[in-house]
C-alpha cells in the first residue's frame, strides 16, 4: 500500500481521517493522484471514501486531472454502490467532457444514483443532472421532468436543490 493511502486507512466511517493532508501532497504533486484514484476501487470501504473525498476535492481545483481517469470513473467507480463514493462520483461527472454516448451512460447512472437510499446521493445526482441539461439539448426534457418530480417529492435539501436548478435551467 503507498504512503498515501496508508494515510488514508484505519479509524471509522465517521471521520475523513488525514483526506485534507492527502489532498494538499496531491495538489503539490498531481502523478500521485492515479495511487489515490485506484484507491476508490479498494476492497475497503473506508479506503474507497476516504479516496473519493480526495479525488473529489483535488479535481474540483484542478478538473483537468480528471480526464485521464475517465473510462475508469464511469466504467468501475461509478457502478460501485457505496454512497459516499457515489456521492463524490456524481460530484466528479460535471468535470468531464463527454461526448453523446458518455453523456446518455452517465444520465443513466445518475438516473439509478436518484433511487439510491442516500439523500446526499440524489442531491449531488440531481445537481449532476442539471449540469449535463444545460450541455445537452436532447436529455434537457427529461431531466428537467425528473428534477420537477424530485423538487416535489424529495426530501426537503431535494427540493430546495431543485427548486435553484430548475431556476437555473429556465434561464439557461
């Protein structure tokens, strides 16, 4: 096991552990992102948070490290049912360019991500959907349809997420 993600074992579910220590080693280095990245796919599921929390929070400063890890993020991390790795996939999907195909197969996975138990899934699955509405004329309709559905029906952070979205999406 490297020494990042050494970093990263042990404790319990409800602490992140050393993650901001981690992140700082990886923005000072981006190579060292790909130990991290595969760490999402560990058979420890504090592991694969504590990874997801990283990547999650490197590549919302530097998107562009995403983009060699994308086959691997939709393909592998994506069908993992772990919610907070689901939570922080849905996050990282925005920060990708997808074509029509990776588009219609994300749409799909955020689609499942909606009917997971987690409230935070389907809010960030939710927000995902509303950031490919707004590059994708096709799928606009039908996500707008689910996003109304959800803002009448979800939890109250649901509908207040939905309510900014639909907003959003009206103007956009």
């Amino acid at each position: 096991m490297s020494v990042l993600l050494q970093k990263l074992a042990g404790g319990d579910r409800r602490s992140i552990g050393k993650s901001e220590e981690v992140v700082a080693l990886v923005l000072a280095d981006p190579a060292r992102l790909s130990a991290v990245f595969d760490g999402m796919l560990s058979g420890d599921p504090l592991l694969r948070m504590r990874c997801a929390d990283v990547v999650e929070k490197v590549t919302a400063q530097w998107p562009e490290l995403l983009a060699p890890f994308k086959a691997k993020l939709l393909k592998q991390v994506a069908c993992l049912e772990q919610q907070e790795v689901r939570w922080h996939a849905a996050q990282m999907f925005s920060r990708l360019d997808l074509n029509k195909r990776e588009r219609r197969t994300v749409f799909k996975m955020l689609t499942q991500y909606l009917t997971d138990e987690s409230r935070i899934v389907k809010t960030f699955a939710m927000q995902a959907l509303a950031d490919i509405a707004e590059r994708d004329e096709e799928l606009r309709p039908d996500i707008i349809k689910q996003l109304k559905k959800l803002t009448r029906a979800g939890s109250p952070a649901m509908k207040s997420r939905g309510k900014k979205l639909l907003a959003k999406l009206d103007t956009a």
